[in-house]
C-alpha cells in the first residue's frame, strides 16, 4: 500500500508542477520584489537545449539522442534487462536466467568466452557501455515493483564539465525474494564513463569502470512429485512456497569486473573529409575478471557423489587483459581503411589440482595469444562496403574471423537493404575446457577442436514495409553440455552433464519480421520469428515459431498534459524441449526429454507520459487468474504467475 501512494503522489506533483506554471508580470505597484522577479523571469524565459543536444555515443562512435517519448518500444524494454526480451523467456522470479527462444548460435572473436552463460544475460560488455556528450546535467531514474520483498531500480547521471570533458556515473540494483521457496534474487550493476576530446580535436579518449554482481538462491527446481503437483493445478499448491523443490541450501555468485580505455590521436587531420585524408593511430586496454562461486551447505544427490562428505564450495577465476593497437587511414578514394594488432594475456583457473585413477585435471590455464587483423569501408556506386578480419597468429588459441556486408539505401522510401557473410573459427568456452567441482562428475579437462562457424544474413527496414532480417547458420564442432547416464551399484541414477562435441554439422535457419499497423489511435504492432534446424536437432533446442502482438490504444488527455497508451500484448510459442539449467556449471544442458512451451501469454499494459516521466502499469499473465498456471520457463522451473507490476522512468534536464 505504501508503494501506491508513493507512486500516486509523484503523479500528483506532476500534473500540479502543469497546472502551477507561472507567468511573471512586471508592474509597477504592490512590493514586488524587482531584482528577484527578473531573476526568475530570466530562468524561466531561458531557452533547454533541445533533446536532441544530449547525445549517447558507441565506442564506434555511432550516435543517438536521448528518447523521451512512450512507444510500445518502450514497454517492451521496461524490464530488468532494459531491452527488448522478445527472444527471452524468463524464469519465476527476477534476476534468475533466461531460456533463450531464438539465438544466432552465438560465438564472437577470436577468442574463448569464460561461459556461465545462464548468470550473464544482465551483465554489460564493453560495447554495450554508452558515453555520453550533454548540454546540461542528465539524470535518468528506472523503478520497477519485483515479486516479493524488493524493488528494481536503475539510476543514472550524466554531465559535461566542459565541452571537452564528460564524465557518468550509474547504478542498477535488485532485490527479488520471488515466490517459490530459496529463489531470493539480488544483483548490482556499476558503472562510471568519462571521455576526453581536445580543442584542436586530436586526441580523444573514453573509459569505463564496471563491477557486476549476480547473487541467486539456488533450489535445483521442482522435485518429481511437485512438478506432477504445478502440472495439475491442485489448488492448494496455488500457494507457490508449498511446491517442494530438490534443496534449500545452495547460492552461487557470478562477479565481473571490467576496466576499459580507448584512445586515439589524429597524426593528420582531415581538413575537408570529402577532399583530403586522415591518419589516426588508435589504442584500446580492456582488463576483464569474472569469478563464479558455487556454494553449498550440505550435497545433495541428484548431482552424484562427492569427493568428501562436507559442503560444497567451488570458486573459478578468469582474467584477460588485452592491449591492441590500430592505424586507420581515411581516404576518399580508396575510404576507410585500418591495421591492428592485439595481445591477450588469460588466466583461468582453480586453486588445486585433482587426481584421478587414470587421469589428472589441471588447476589453471594460462597463456599469451596475438593476432592481427584489419578493416575497410568504402561507399561503392551507392552501396556501403564494410570489411572486418582478425586472425591468431601465435600462442595458445588459434583462430580467425571474417565479417564482409554490403548496404544500400533508398532515400526516397527510406528503405535500407543489407547483406552479408560471417566466418568465425574458434575454441569453445573456457568451461567446455576445464571445470572442477566437489562433485565427482563436475571435473573435466578436454582437447576440443575450434568451431567453425558460418552464417549468411540478410536485412530490410522501411518505415513503410517494416523490419525484416533472415540468416542461414551452420557449425561444425559444435559444443555443448548434455546428458551422461551413470550407473551406481548396477543401477542406473539420473543423468549427469558432460562436455560433448558435435561430430557433424548443425544447420539452422531463422526469419523475424517487425510490422506495424496504425488505424486512427489505434496501432497493431507485430513480431513473428520462425526458426528451422535443419540438422543437428538433438543438440539444439529452439521453438519453431514465436509471435508477440500487442493492440494499443493511444490518447492525449487533461488538455494534453498527459499523453497514454494503454492495451493488450499476446505472446506465443510452440513446444519445444528447451535446455535444462545447472546451477553448479551456470550454464544450460541440453535435453530431450521435457518439453515446454504451445503456451500463450496475454498483458494488460497502462501506460503514460507527463513531461519527462513515463509511467508504466502491467498487469502480466492475467488468463491464470482464470485458468491457473502449469506452464515451465525450463525442465522443473516453472513461468510465472499472474503478477501486476508498475513503476516509471523520469528524465531530469537541469
């Protein structure tokens, strides 16, 4: 109750900060008090800097304004991720993992990924960090209601101490109990930004600091006999904490934590970009560390045995630090052309050394890489060329990636056409190749051979036809963890994870198209993926068909003070046995036994926007207060209830 008042008072301040607009007068009587009127008057008269002043720029430098309209976009990122989930599908409570619906067979670079994959759909990378060029102080505040004792918020601040100086400070934190026994989520997210450019223009720096926190209640899902019991809807188990689930004495904790510095300095300035050419000789350090803590007070045994009879604690540590430099050379004839050159030093480990019978598993992995690369981008009798290439030259991982599209633009429909070809040839994640646990099972050193990977896309966006993307994948030694049957005394106990490796090729294709309709105050937006795996579907997991349709309904009310958009939006997918989560390795295993999915969601959504501040009311799931629920995130997680969740996000211009 407390939470709606707060929430109706800042909607009352609002509407009366536009009912109390004043417009000062000057007259001659009363005791006005002159020197003060003008004052304010000469605030109040002075002219904001128009939204698109404040700027949000990549580490490629590709530029937007800060947005404050309220589109169903918006709603679709008013979430813990603050973006689009449409290829998500997230477990019972906030800040646990994500079962991917759609996914493009994801491997980056040149270089092994430390994996976790489950615990880092919230955390940030280098070239999702934003910098930031503003007239005046920016702040933006994110709140959303969780389920049950805890709050999301994000918030954020930015400001140019001069025009060659910004600098931004943030913080996103959560605090989720959740409503099924031992689920307590709790995350923190900070981050701080600067950047430098001097007068002359030649010198530009950008840095970050981030250090990430993911802490979960681990509980292994629902046991066998629960699970039978959320299928079948027996009533007294609408009460989520009376559904038993395999333990209550576990939490892991994933740390990263990142600092990052990009600088350049322009040799030769370009004095007429369409006339001379430029040189810039440019320097990137990124300094990464992720830890993964698995704890637990006492075994438990659907994971099998354990070393010893005690409580289970395993910690990873992984380190990179990466220098690179690069010349770039801007030309009009011949465009953009640039060479660099990387070192990566990498550690990642354990504190022991395991022995078995017949075989020993290594404590740490250590090692140099360097490689080379470059990349070109030209305009081309209307199309827009864009060339990337790196390849390992020497020391412990071999690996190349290639990255070629062609873009063309009709500026007459607005339209703008893109193809091209990715080729990715790399070691699996760090996790496939060492892992050590307390648990017997969880201990492995392997000899996997680099993945090869291969994907043609497409794309198509026009205001009028809309966004269309189609992409052809496939990969040969693919990795992934499944299931290995293990037998104890002659008889058989559940199955266990295991690294495997794909022996042939896994092909998939994948189509989404984003269409709206707009009738009068009314809009139809559209999302439709369709995905097939045309080889290999035992290994990969995915719905073949996902929608998301939302009707709004869109409005001015109280003389145009407020403006709203209210509706439904219905999201489905068909059946599909999705990977099963593992709490101990943080990732996802494949599995083909339980299905999930052929489900629908519906939502209610109120939505509205006063001044700078975008209100959002949802009333999610609603159907199961009629129909129940018996609907899984992930073998033995279940989806959620019907929940009504509301909050805001308010941009200050000062």
């Amino acid at each position: 109750m407390n939470k709606i008042i707060l929430i109706a008072l800042l909607l009352i301040m609002s509407f009366s900060a536009i009912a109390q607009k004043r417009k000062l007068t000057r007259t001659g009587g009363g005791n006005t008090n002159r020197s003060e009127q003008s004052e304010n008057s000469s605030l109040e008269d002075r002219e904001r800097p128009s939204v698109d002043k404040y700027k949000l720029i990549s580490i490629d430098n590709d530029t937007i304004h800060v947005d404050t309209t309220l589109t169903i976009s918006k709603l679709y990122k008013y979430n813990y991720l603050r973006k689009d989930d449409f290829e998500l599908l997230p477990f019972h409570n906030v800040g646990l993992p994500y079962t991917r619906l759609g996914g493009e067979l994801e491997s980056d670079g040149t270089f092994p990924d430390v994996g976790i994959n489950a615990k880092r759909f919230n955390v940030l990378e280098a070239d999702e960090i934003k910098y930031y060029h503003v007239p005046t102080p920016l702040t933006e505040l994110y709140f959303k209601t969780t389920f049950e004792q805890g709050q999301n918020v994000d918030a954020f601040f930015t400001s140019n101490l001069s025009k060659q100086f910004n600098f931004s400070i943030a913080y996103k934190g959560l605090r989720s109990l959740g409503y099924y026994q031992n689920a307590l989520a709790s995350t923190g997210n900070f981050r701080m930004t600067a950047s430098y450019r001097s007068k002359n223009d030649r010198y530009l720096m950008r840095t970050h600091f981030v250090s990430q926190d993911i802490t979960n209640q681990e509980n292994g899902g629902l046991t066998p006999t629960a699970r039978e019991q959320f299928i079948n809807k027996v009533p007294e188990f609408d009460n989520r904490p009376s559904l038993d689930v395999q333990f209550q004495n576990a939490e892991s904790l994933y740390l990263n934590r990142r600092f990052f510095l990009d600088q350049s300095y322009a040799i030769k300035q370009s004095v007429d970009s369409l006339k001379t050419s430029s040189i810039k000789i440019k320097h990137r350090f990124n300094f990464s560390d992720h830890e993964y803590t698995y704890q637990q007070d006492e075994a438990v045994d659907i994971f099998g045995d354990t070393f010893e009879d005690q409580s289970i604690s395993n910690n990873l540590e992984h380190q990179i630090l990466h220098n690179r430099i690069s010349l770039h050379y801007d030309d009009p004839l011949l465009g953009r052309l640039s060479f660099k050159a990387g070192h990566r030093y990498f550690t990642y480990g354990y504190d022991r050394l395991i022995l078995f019978e017949d075989r020993e598993i290594n404590n740490l992995l250590e090692g140099n890489v360097v490689s080379l690369g470059g990349d070109f981008k030209k305009d081309i009798s209307g199309f827009q060329i864009d060339a990337s290439a790196e390849a390992n030259v020497s020391g412990d991982y071999d690996g190349y990636r290639f990255k070629g599209q062609a873009q063309y633009e009709l500026k007459d429909s607005i339209t703008v056409a893109k193809a091209g070809v990715e080729l990715i040839d790399r070691a699996p994640d760090m996790n496939f190749q060492l892992y050590q646990s307390d648990y017997i099972n969880y201990n492995w050193q392997t000899s996997f051979s680099n993945q090869e990977k291969q994907r043609l896309f497409a794309e198509l966006e026009s205001k009028r036809l809309g966004h269309y993307s189609a992409s052809i994948t496939q990969v040969q030694n693919y990795s992934y963890f499944g299931y290995e049957d293990v037998e104890e005394n002659e008889q058989e106990i559940d199955s266990l994870p295991k690294p495997f490796q794909a022996g042939g090729t896994l092909r998939t294709f994948k189509v989404k198209a984003r269409k709206d309709f707009s009738l009068g105050k009314f809009t139809l937006a559209n999302t439709v993926m369709y995905q097939n795996v045309t080889d290999g579907q035992d290994i990969y997991n995915v719905p073949e068909f996902v929608t998301r349709n939302s009707l709004m309904f869109r409005d001015y009310w109280f003389q145009d003070a407020l403006y709203l958009n209210t509706g439904l939006t219905f999201k489905y997918f068909t059946s599909f046995t999705a990977d099963a989560y593992d709490p101990i390795l943080g990732d996802f295993v494949v599995q083909n036994d339980q299905e999930i999915g052929d489900f629908y969601t519906l939502d209610f959504f109120f939505n509205a926007k006063v001044q700078q501040a975008r209100i959002f009311f949802v009333m999610e799931n609603f159907p199961t207060i009629f129909q129940g629920n018996n609907n899984f995130s992930a073998p033995n997680y279940p989806y959620r209830d019907f929940r009504i969740r509301f909050g805001l996000v308010w941009n200050f211009f000062l």
